[in-house]
C-alpha cells in the first residue's frame, strides 16, 4: 500500500503567493487606468518580488510517496529503490543512479507529516542492512 508525504501546508503557502501575485496584476491594471504613477511602481516592485520569491524560493510541490521497496516522485517517471537511496538530509533525497548521486527536494514542512518519519526509518534501514 503507497504511503503519500502530506505538503498541505507547503501547497497552501504556494497557492498564496499566486493569489498575491495575479492581484498585484490586478492592481498594476487599475493603477494604470487611474494613472497614479507611485501606484504604478510600487505594484510593480511588489508584483517582480512576489514572482521571484514565487519561483525561486517556492517551486510547485512535489508528489512524494513510497511502499515497503520503492519511493514514486511525481517528477521521475520510474520509481526509486530504497536501496540505490543514501540518505535524506535537510528536506533532499540524495540517491545513486549509475555512479552519480543526485538530489531531490522534498516538499517543504515534510517533517510535520506522520509518514515522513515511517519514510526516514525505512531508508536508514534499508542504508545500514
């Protein structure tokens, strides 16, 4: 049975800053139909932040779920094997795949979900045995 990492909380944040930003354009819109020019700058100041906290420090969460052998990701279209995983340090999946160690994020606030400490023994289980 696939067990699914939970990133409610990390999706809510990230569905506020695409709210925050399609208002900011919203207001961009109305100030350059009142054409009030601190308006127009401050707005787009706000809406050029907005988007690039929004893409840099938030990207789209990732899908994350696992059962007894492998780790499915929404972006990696095979699954992973707990065996070729390392470790999980600091929200990233280190694991190895044919001599190279590649990292995946995990979503944000991961740790507050139950499963994710489920997850986390099994791959020290599985990295030690």
């Amino acid at each position: 049975m696939k067990k699914r990492i939970d990133s409610t909380f990390y999706f809510l944040q990230y569905l506020v800053w695409r709210i925050f930003i399609v208002y900011g354009i919203g207001f961009f819109v109305y100030s350059l139909i009142t054409k009030e020019t601190g308006g127009i700058i401050a707005v787009l100041l706000a809406v050029f932040v907005a988007t690039y906290v929004s893409i840099k420090k938030l990207p789209k969460p990732t899908d994350l779920t696992f059962d007894e052998n492998f780790l499915y990701l929404d972006k990696v279209s095979y699954p992973i094997e707990f065996e070729k995983i390392k470790a999980i340090e600091n929200g990233v999946i280190l694991y190895k795949v044919d001599g190279e160690i590649i990292n995946i994020t995990m979503p944000r606030y991961c740790f507050l979900d139950k499963n994710y400490k489920e997850l986390k023994n099994i791959i020290e289980q599985k990295a030690t045995g």
